[in-house]
C-alpha cells in the first residue's frame, strides 16, 4: 500500500510539546497507521477494501488477543529532553533505537530540572520506591528547592571550571547531577510503545516520567486512532486477573450467554488441569 499521510500527525509534526520546566517531546517522524496494522494483518494491500467499522474491528480483535506483530508495522521518531534520571528510567525499555547528546563531544547546558514546589512530597510508606500524596509544609518545600538549586549552581560552576583547565569533557561531566537536562531521538514501533506507555501512565511510575508518557499518548492517538481506542480498551484501562480468578468465574457464573464476549473468551483460555511433565520410560 502507498505511505499513508495522517492530517492530525501531520498537524503536530516538529512541533515542540513542553513537559516538566524545561523539557518537551517532538514529533520528529512517523511510519504507517491504522491502515497499515489492517493491511499487514489481513496480508493485503487493497486500501479501502474494508468499512472502517470493519478496520476498528480487525484492531480490537488483533490487541484483545495478543496478535502483536501487525503493530510493529507503525514506527514513531520523537526527539525528548529530559531530566538524566527520568532518562535513565525510560532508557529500561529496551526495544527502541536512541541517539542521545554525548558529554564527552558537547559541553552540556547549564540547564537543571527543578521541581515545583506542589511536586516537593514526603516519602510514601507504603511505596519504598515513590513519594506519598502528602506535600511538604511550605517553608520546608521551599528550603528544599533551594537546597536543589544551590547544589546545581555549585556542580555546573565546578564543571565549568574543569573545562576552562583543559580537563576532558568526558571527565568534568562526572561533576553534573541527575537533574541535568538531556536530549535524545528515540525511535519505537508501536506494540513496544504501547507497552512503555500501559507502564509509564500507571499511576506508580515516578510523577515526572508521567508526564512525559501523557504527551506521548496524546501523539501516538493522533498517529493511529484506531489502535490507540484499541490499547486504552484492552490494555490501559483494562485489568488481569489470575487462573485460579477466572477458574472461579467459570465456576460461579450462572449464565455463560450473558457474559462479554471478552470474559467468556478469558475463562475458555483456562487448562482445566496443570500440565506435567510425562513419566521416563523404564
């Protein structure tokens, strides 16, 4: 089938979308669409042959039931900036290809992420890994964010002053802190994109990588509608539930026909029995 030009992706195209106080993510490029999953899936390249009715449909069924590789076919390109340790948790998905600004060639910005005060929260006691919904008292979230800005002032100064010595790039970055900005092209096909966003909108990732996924769902909606309705039904907004849950449901529920199609489908996936390994011959 011919590349197929999206009006609401070309409508963002290079556009940049703030996130955080300096950051933004940018829609450098993207491959395929809706059209091109239906296409691949159905091994066809007779654009139009199906109602869009037809296509959403094929797209639900494709997400409902696992059949992932015909979202490889869409590609997205985003340059992001971002904070180095908002950097170093998405650099955890390991299925995109990246190009990220190098301090051993560049002097890097004296650009530092500071968080808003209303960001600045306790420890949560019931996530060692995330803060808790209490925010600090106000006197105490503003000396802290001092303290954050003292301590950038200090590393970028020191930095700074390596270079003007002569030491090696690749050395004097040691000095810069996690909160230093940094800058990528990070380049995804979709089903691996679906999986970074179902994990990095939960609402136990960390807050400020968050807020980088938003945009990007907002981007990818507008590059492949249909697939996008299909992940928040079937994905984000949907939940698992164990064997020994749906082996409940299959015994508990009275009338199979009044079921969604779905929950039927799940509780039939069910082994009646576990699996063993067969007995060695004698």
């Amino acid at each position: 089938m011919p590349h197929v030009v999206i009006p609401e992706a070309e409508a963002i195209l290079d556009k940049e979308f703030p996130v955080l106080d300096k950051g933004f993510v940018r829609l450098v490029d993207y491959m395929g669409s809706d059209q091109r999953i239906v296409a691949a899936a159905r091994v066809s390249y007779g654009r139009g042959t199906k109602t869009v009715r037809e296509d959403q449909g094929l797209i639900n069924y494709l997400m409902r039931h696992d059949h992932t590789s015909p979202f490889e076919q869409v590609v997205l390109t985003f340059h992001c900036k971002m904070p180095i340790f908002v950097a170093r948790q998405w650099i955890r998905h390991r299925t995109a290809r990246l190009n990220e600004i190098s301090g051993r060639y560049s002097v890097m910005k004296d650009e530092f992420y500071t968080p808003a005060l209303e960001a600045l929260r306790t420890q949560s006691t019931a996530n060692k890994q995330g803060r808790s919904e209490d925010a600090l008292p106000p006197a105490q979230a503003e000396e802290a964010r001092s303290s954050l800005q003292a301590g950038q002032r200090e590393a970028y100064a020191r930095y700074e002053a390596m270079l003007q010595h002569d030491l090696a790039r690749e050395i004097a970055r040691i000095a810069l802190p996690l909160s230093l900005y940094t800058e990528w092209y990070w380049q995804i096909d979709l089903h691996n994109l679906f999986h970074f966003l179902r994990l990095r909108l939960d609402e136990h990732a960390q807050w400020e990588i968050r807020e980088y996924a938003k945009v990007m769902a907002a981007i990818t909606r507008a590059v492949a509608p249909m697939s996008w309705s299909a992940f928040e039904s079937y994905r984000l907004r949907a939940a698992s539930v164990s064997g020994e849950s749906l082996a409940w449901l299959r015994e508990h529920l009275p009338d199979e026909s009044s079921m969604p199609k779905d929950l039927k489908e799940a509780i039939e996936k069910v082994p009646p029995t576990t699996p063993s390994l067969p007995e060695e011959p004698n």
